[in-house]
C-alpha cells in the first residue's frame, strides 16, 4: 500500500476537477447544440410547407417547380394528338422522324389531368401495342412473342393541401411514375 503525499492528492484533485470540468463543459455544448437544433426545426419545416393564399400560391408553386424540381419538356401540342389507340401494323411509317412512330412499340402521347397539383396536368405516353412490330417475310405484323413495355420516370409534382387555418394552402412534394415511352421486350415464360 502507498500512501500518497498531501501535494500527491492535491494534484490528484485538481486533475480530476479538471477532468469533471471538461466533461461537464463537452455535455453542456451538446446541450446548447440540441436546444439550437431544435430552434430551428420548427423555422425550416414552417418555411418548407408554408401557408399561402390564393393569390400567392400558383407564383410560390412556379419558384418552387423552377428552383427545387425542374420539368422535363413536355411533347409539343401537335406530338399529343388524339388518335385511336390501336396497334398501327398498316400504317407503320418510316417517313416519320418521331421515334414514337418509328418504334417497335409505337406510343402516343395522352393529356393526364392532376388537379390539386403543380402542374396541373401531364403528357404521358402509351403503348399502343399489346405486342411488338416485326417485319418478315409476311410483311409487317404484330408479334406476340414480345412485349410492349412502359418506360417510367419518377417526377416530381407540388401537391396542394389545405392548411390548418381552412383558408390557405402549402405545396407538398410528391413523386409520381409518369409513362415516357414503350419498349420491346421478350416476353416473360411461366416456367
């Protein structure tokens, strides 16, 4: 057994006060850290899905769609016709520059209406075969032996939801499969 000088156990105390006095210190800075933080949540989520009224929201729906979630281009007006949605074996054109009518699996564009979201409507394609165009022998037919399939992009749109006061509204972000094009693909075998 030692037995420890009083100047021994002196330095030995105020090591360890020193000691307490950082640790105490180390909690304390986390403390103002986590009391700052939680300051500052509520400001960022009230500006994230602030209130706006009717006059202010389709301008704060355009910054937001401008800044945050840019659009692709949509197909130009004359690109979404109305047409009858049947395979176009007969009338298979390779006069046409669009790749949508060149396609083995040719598609057309539909106007999607969204209301409630920014923007309020979409173009998206759709398949207009069940199978895909082969040209052969036969001339040209549709083959079942493959498939049209869906090309799908993730977008992101602002969706209007009432706020809490029943008179305004914030512009929630929600992403959304949109149909782009159509491919040919084998077709799946149950095995």
């Amino acid at each position: 057994m030692s037995i420890n000088s009083p100047m021994e156990t002196q330095k030995q105390r105020e090591s360890s006060c020193k000691q307490s006095f950082r640790e105490n210190r180390r909690r304390m800075d986390m403390k103002q850290i986590l009391f700052f933080a939680l300051l500052l949540v509520p400001a960022w989520t009230c500006k994230m899905f602030r209130c706006y009224n009717d006059t202010e929201l389709t301008g704060a729906a355009e910054r937001k769609l401008r800044s945050h979630y840019p659009q692709p281009a949509e197909p130009s007006p004359t690109a979404a016709r109305h047409v009858t949605l049947s395979c176009p074996v007969a009338q298979l054109s390779s006069a046409s520059t669009a790749v949508r009518d060149r396609s083995l699996s040719p598609w057309t564009y539909v106007q999607q209406p969204m209301p409630d979201h920014f923007p309020s409507s979409y173009t998206k394609a759709v398949c207009l075969c069940a199978g895909c165009i082969q040209i052969g022998e036969d001339g040209v037919v549709e083959s079942h032996d493959y498939n049209s399939a869906e090309v799908v992009q993730d977008r992101v749109f602002l969706k209007r939801e009432l706020c809490s006061d029943g008179g305004s509204y914030s512009l929630r972000p929600v992403s959304i499969k949109v149909v782009v094009g159509c491919t040919c693909v084998r077709a799946s075998s149950a095995s």
